[in-house]
C-alpha cells in the first residue's frame, strides 16, 4: 500500500493507542491557521489504514462508525502465537471476487424492488410487537446505511478487508486450516460428568527468563508445569506470555494476563469478589437466549430468559460502578424483557444502543439491511450499574455514552461476537486500568476475567505460532528438534536426538550442537 509513515505504539489502559506521524502537509499563511491540501487527506487516510494494521480498528472520516478487524483485537493478547484468520474467518469468504460495476448495479436494483415488495407484505401483516421493532429498525436504518457507506468508499480498506482471511499466513496453509467442530471437546458435556471435580488441566508457563544460550543466541525455553483444577476454579495466567495448555489430549492456548472460570450458572457466585473495591467497572455479557435458528443449527445451547434474572450483575460491580454491556438480538419481545424485567432486576439502568453491522469480505452486507427476519446487524444495550453502597461523587463521574454508534466487521463462526471491550473503555466508570469480565464468554483477552466456554474456540489448531527456538520441557521427550543438530547435555554427557526421552538434572548445562 505504499505506507511509509513511522509510528510509535503507546500502551494505555490495556490498549493500544497509535500516534501518528508529527509532520503534516499543511499550507501556511502569515497570521492565519493552516490550510489542508489534497496531500494533507490522503496522508490522514495513511494514518488511520496504519493505525488498523496495528489495532484492528479503523475510524472512519466526519463518522461515529468504525471498521474492526477481531483477529487483529485478539492477537495483541499473544507473544508467541496469533490467532489463524482462516480459521476465525470460517464464514462470507466465498465471494470474495472483483464485482464489477454492472454486477453491483444490479444488485442494486434488484435489491431495491425486493426491499419494496418486503416493505408492502410487511406493513399489512405486522402485529403490535412487530411494529415497534420495525420502527426501532427505522430510526437505525440511515445511521446503519451511512457506515456502510463510508465503508464502500475506504477503497484500500476494502482491498485489505478481502484478503483478512489469508493475512498473516501463506495461501496453503490458510486453505488448508479448516477447523472440524466434531474434534473439539464439548465442555459442557464433560463438566456434567461425575468425575468433572476430579478432571485437571496442566499448564506450561513459558519462562522467557531461563534461556538456554550458545554464542549469545537462545536454543532453548524452558517451562514451569503447574496443574489445576479445570472446572469451578479461576485459572489464572498471570505471566506476560501466552500458556500452552493440556486437558483430556487435547491442548489450548491461553493468552497473557488473562484467566477463566468454568462453571454451570449456579456455581458464577464464585466469582464475587469478597470486597466491592476489586469488584469489575466493566461488564460484558453474552447470553445464549432462546433462539429457534440455533435450535436448527444445534451450533450452541440456549436457555429461557428467566435463568438470566439470577445473575449477580450488582455483586460484580466496583465500589465505583459498571459499564454493562449486553448482547441481544432484534426480536421485541426480548428487548421488551430487558428493558422491563432484565435491567430492573440487575439494577441497570439504560444508557445507549451501539450497533454490529455485518459485511462479507468484499464489503457488502450478509443480507438485505430491510429482511424483516433476518437483519444484517446486532445490538449492544449499555447501561450503568452502581452497589446501593455507592458514593454520591462516584454517581457524579458516571461517563456520558454516545448513542447509536456503529462498528462493522466481517462475522467469525456462528453467535461468535468481536471483542468489544477496547471500543467501550472511555465510558468505563472508575479506576484506570478497569476490571473487565466477560459473562457467556467465547473469548479470552488480556487483562479480563472469562466465564463459561472460556477454553472452547482456545484450541492450538486455531492459532498460528511464530518462529521460535527449540523448545525443551524438563523430564519429558525431545521435540522440534533442529534439522542437523543434537543436544549435548553438560560436560560428559550423552547426546540426544529427537526421539530420545531425556531424564535429567542438569538442563542448564545443554547445548545444541551441529551432528
């Protein structure tokens, strides 16, 4: 793309955030503010394009709307693996061909006279209930067309959006990384199972300190095994590298400065923190609500609105309050249960809709924006929780939340969200950096606390590593070993190659030398 602006990357409050470059195209005249040029607008779209590849998110120019790329979030929780596009990216990746001007006009067009005749059926047959959401959908509907818009015209942004499937990896091995559902474990299966307290997952925590070097260059990491129990435990990877896992043959990947609570419903009281002041300021939750669709694709259970009404949202809240952010379809008749029944009970009260409009990878939407049943976008509902202890100076500092703001992105595997939690940080009431968790949680970043499948899309098939040295666990087989080389274990020891099991007691000693 020809970007050649340098940038430095400044980590504040667990993000990321992209200075740009300290000179600009400006015009200067005597006595008189700068004046921009051409060269002045495409320097700034180099700046934000530059800022995407670094955090995943691109705002658009003169819009409250953005693009975001979730692998990008995610990949900033890792040192030494990445989270594999291809496999994030299962779904809108069949079209990705260079739609010509007719094709998109014709599209167009009949789009249009589709939307027409829906419009007509629809205005004679709605019920009460589906006349409020075909408003609610109204009052959305130009906000939602305008960042759509702003997408199509980001033409390099486009160019790199077509391609996020393959970033990162050769063409072969990204076509080749299907991931097969049927493999994984269904942790709710096995927590279910009668020896569920008994089951424990081992964790090898990489200790970048304990190299082992030949002529100043690292041959060798070494890691520290500690086993825990998986189920109703915090597990917990406090280290600044990612953890490589191992439960019932399977293995997974845990980012850095991360943990995770598996659980049933009734057992999340756990997670209450004993003292309200190291309670969370943020507070996003996922719920697997009833859903026929998901009943027909069996892809995750669900469960009836009322089991929602339990969870402790006040318990989880700091001393200084909560941002809560809530996942939900478009059906009225859940948003008439939040917003009468859900919020009231957790003792939220509502602040702003933010929107997820989703696009396939050559920009257009997954399907017509007016498909009554089938919209193109989900919502997020915040709102704010304080504890009945709260102080009146905190209620004073709660953060005003812009409403209806819309950020786009090309859906991952079915009901997988994008990580939000970065978009939402300047509303978080608090302390600085926040307590974050995650309810219903499909992902694992740094910093947050996951509770339920935590482990389930944490996989190693689904991650790409990074070149790294030899790899040496103490007591157990050597693997990965360099083509060509033998490990020399301390003076007068044997050699070892490969496929030989090594029980010793003097690692800090081993070399790898040529054979």
């Amino acid at each position: 793309m020809g970007l050649v602006w340098a940038y430095k990357a400044y980590s504040i409050l667990g993000s990321t955030a992209i200075r740009g470059p300290s000179i600009y195209p400006f015009k200067f005249s005597a006595g008189k503010r700068p004046i921009a040029t051409p060269e002045m607008a495409v320097s700034e779209q180099n700046d934000r394009l530059s800022a995407f590849l670094l955090t995943g998110i691109y705002r658009f120019e003169g819009s409250d709307a953005m693009f975001i790329d979730p692998v990008r979030i995610l990949n900033r929780s890792y040192t030494r693996f990445k989270v594999s596009p291809s496999a994030y990216y299962s779904r809108f990746f069949d079209s990705i061909a260079d739609h010509s001007t007719e094709t998109h006009n014709n599209c167009s067009s009949n789009s249009k006279k589709r939307k027409r005749n829906k419009k007509k059926e629809k205005s004679q047959n709605l019920n009460p209930r589906e006349q409020i959401a075909d408003q609610r959908h109204q009052e959305a509907r130009s906000m939602l067309l305008k960042a759509h818009e702003a997408l199509i015209k980001s033409s390099e942004l486009l160019e790199i959006v077509k391609n996020l499937r393959n970033d990162g990896c050769d063409k072969e091995k990204c076509e080749t990384n299907v991931i097969s559902q049927d493999s994984e474990l269904d942790f709710v299966e096995v927590g279910n199972v009668w020896q569920a307290p008994l089951y424990e997952i081992t964790l090898n925590f990489h200790q970048d300190e304990m190299m082992v070097k030949n002529a100043g260059l690292p041959l060798f990491q070494f890691y520290e095994q500690r086993v825990v129990p998986v189920f109703n435990s915090l597990v917990a990877n406090e280290g600044s590298s990612d953890v490589e896992a191992e439960f019932l043959n399977h293995r997974y990947i845990v980012p850095k400065k991360s943990c995770f609570y598996m659980s049933d419903l009734g057992k999340i009281h756990n997670l209450i923190p004993a003292e309200s002041d190291r309670g969370f300021n943020l507070i996003v939750i996922d719920p697997p609500w009833e859903n026929s669709s998901a009943h027909q694709k069996l892809k995750y259970r669900t469960l009836p609105n009322r089991y929602f009404l339990s969870l402790p949202i006040k318990q989880f809240t700091h001393t200084a309050g909560s941002l809560v952010a809530l996942w939900v379809t478009n059906r009225e008749k859940l948003r008439s249960f939040v917003e009468n029944e859900l919020f009231p009970k957790w003792g939220v009260k509502y602040a702003a809709t933010f929107y997820w409009l989703k696009v396939k990878a050559d920009g257009l939407l997954i399907s017509e924006l007016d498909l009554f049943h089938h919209r193109p976008y989900e919502c997020v509902l915040l709102g704010y929780c304080h504890r009945d202890d709260m102080k009146s100076e905190h209620l004073l500092r709660l953060n005003h939340v812009p409403a209806n703001q819309v950020f786009v992105s090309v859906p991952g595997d079915y009901s997988r969200k994008p990580p939000i939690g970065e978009l939402l940080l300047e509303y978080v009431p608090g302390f600085r950096p926040a307590r974050s968790i995650e309810l219903f949680s499909r992902e694992m970043i740094a910093d947050w606390t996951s509770w339920d499948e935590a482990l389930a899309l944490r996989s190693t098939s689904m991650y790409l590593t990074y070149s790294q040295p030899f790899v040496l666990v103490v007591g157990s087989a050597l693997k990965q070993l360099p083509v060509g080389f033998r490990v020399q274990l301390g003076l007068g020891q044997n050699s070892y190659t490969s496929e030989t099991t090594c029980q010793n007691r003097h690692t800090s000693q081993a070399k790898l030398v040529p054979i």
